[in-house]
C-alpha cells in the first residue's frame, strides 16, 4: 500500500459539507428497492420525467436510477446494480465544478432535459460520476426534478418521513482501483477535492485494506483498494463498488437489520463485531457494510 507523505491540513477549498445522495443504477429497481427498504430506507419522490426514485433515511438520499439511457451510460449489466454516482454537497457547485475541470477533471456533458434541473459533475472511476450540490435556504434539488410519492403530504425537500434506524449515516464509498494505481487516484481526489489519504495501518470497520482518504470536511471517507495478491486472472475494474454506512452501536445496528432480513457474513474475517459488519452480497452484484462510527449525522 501506499505510503502517504505528510500534508498540512486540508483547506476545503470547495465548501465540501458531506454526502448529498449517493445514485445506483440498477436494472431491476424494484427487487433492489425492497433491499433499501430493509435497510430502512422509504421511497419518498420519482423524477418528474425519467425512471428514476428517491429514497431517504434521515439525511441520507439514496436515488435509483433506472433509466435506459443511464444504464447504458453506467455501462450496467443487465440484472445488476452499481454504484454510480456520488453527489458531493458543496458551498457552490458551479465554482466547484470549475475548480475540479481547471485542475483536469473530465467534465460530463449535461443530460438535463425540459423542467429538469442540470447538475455540475465530473468524470469519476470507471464509468461513474461524481457531483456537486449546493442549497439554498430550503430549496433543494428534488424540488425542481421530483414529485413527491402519494400519500405523502409533504414536498420532496421536506424532512425524510423515515426514522434514521440505529443512527445509520453516510460513513464512506469502497473504489476499485487497478494495481498500483494507489498514488495516482489519491492525487486525483487531493488536487481536486482536497482529500487527504490516512496514515498507512489506520482503518475502521471489518475490511482493513487498501488506503483509506478522509475528505476536507472529516465527514465521510473514501476506500481505495487494489486487487488482491495473485489475482491475475480476476476481472477487476475501477469502480464504485461499495457503500459504508457509520453506526454508533454496530451489534444494535446489525440486530436491528436483521430484524428486517438483512444478512451478514458470520465467519471470520469479516464476522460482524463492535469495528463494524458487512452483509451478503445481494441479487444485482450489490452489499453494505457497518462501521462503528464517531461521525454525528448530517443536518
């Protein structure tokens, strides 16, 4: 693993203020749909013109995209879910797009059509995209691209009708990356945002691998693994490949999912404990993971 070199504290030149929303793509929305609710999460609006749901817990917003054109995009098999977006909340996203494209980041051409709101991104690993979303006041982005889902009384931007379940939050996203290529994402994500990677050996939850960065605001992390040792023959593209959710009690957090049907791995070496869980992988290609977290959720 990569070594990191010692840094000054990040400046969060962008206003990054944690996870907006993370987006899947998925080809089978309604079987991957019933999985987020388990994890406790509601679908609460559909996009006003494309196949696409929303679906909140607390703070966090998940949005299932399926959408033929995004599919195609996100190059998703059929039958599968990936990850495909992370929506960084930001203090300006258009300066902060102009500061990502100004320090080489690929911008993605804009797919806003008619009454749609066009988000600023860029290209991201593999086929992904990262974007960045700012607010104002109570104005949000699901107002002006979603409606609400009967008989929800309230607006899409009004607080999330589901409960967060044990103190779930947004604690990081697992990436994919070639071998080798540890040094080359880790200045791709310091350059452009900011982040910084952790001292080689420090690591939360139960997959203690590859190099963990901490964004600029210490809300979320990003998990940089390569392939493992004698690999040679396994497909291993850069991608987004897994989401992390922080629990202040992860045994509470892991009885409580389990309650609902969620089910984790039990043998060693990621048998769920008080660092964290990781749950079976699921129909699409798609699993969770638990780390005991510090972090408070987000307003």
């Amino acid at each position: 693993m990569h070594t990191p070199q010692a840094h000054p504290e990040p400046t969060n030149p962008l206003g990054i203020d944690g996870i907006e929303f993370i987006e899947y793509a998925s080809a089978e929305p309604l079987a991957f749909g019933a999985l987020l609710e388990q994890l406790g999460f509601v679908a609460t609006a559909r996009h006003r013109s494309r196949e696409v749901t929303l679906y909140r817990q607390g703070s966090m917003n998940v949005i299932v995209n399926a959408d033929a054109r995004a599919l195609q995009q996100s190059g998703t098999e059929p039958r599968s879910t990936i990850v495909s977006a992370i929506a960084l909340r930001v203090r300006d996203a258009d300066a902060a797009y102009r500061h990502a494209v100004d320090q080489g980041a690929w911008p993605i051409p804009t797919r806003a059509g008619v009454m749609e709101l066009n988000i600023p991104g860029v290209h991201g690993p593999g086929d992904s995209i990262l974007y960045f979303v700012d607010r104002f006041r109570d104005f949000s982005i699901y107002d002006v691209d979603f409606k609400p889902i009967a008989p929800a009384p309230a607006p899409a931007s009004a607080p999330a009708p589901a409960p967060t379940l044990a103190g779930l939050h947004f604690f990081g996203v697992v990436q994919a990356i070639g071998a080798g290529r540890a040094p080359e994402w880790i200045a791709f994500y310091q350059q452009l945002m900011d982040f910084r990677a952790l001292p080689e050996g420090r690591y939360f939850g139960v997959v203690p691998k590859g190099t963990l960065l901490e964004s600029p605001c210490h809300r979320f992390y990003l998990q940089l693994v390569e392939p493992p040792a004698g690999a040679a023959g396994l497909q291993w593209g850069e991608q987004l490949i897994r989401v992390a959710f922080g629990a202040p009690d992860v045994p509470a957090a892991v009885r409580a999912l389990q309650q609902r049907g969620i089910v984790f791995i039990d043998r060693e070496p990621v048998q769920a404990s008080e660092k964290g869980a990781l749950t079976q992988l699921y129909k699409g290609g798609v699993s969770f993971e638990l780390v005991h977290s510090h972090l408070e959720e987000q307003p």
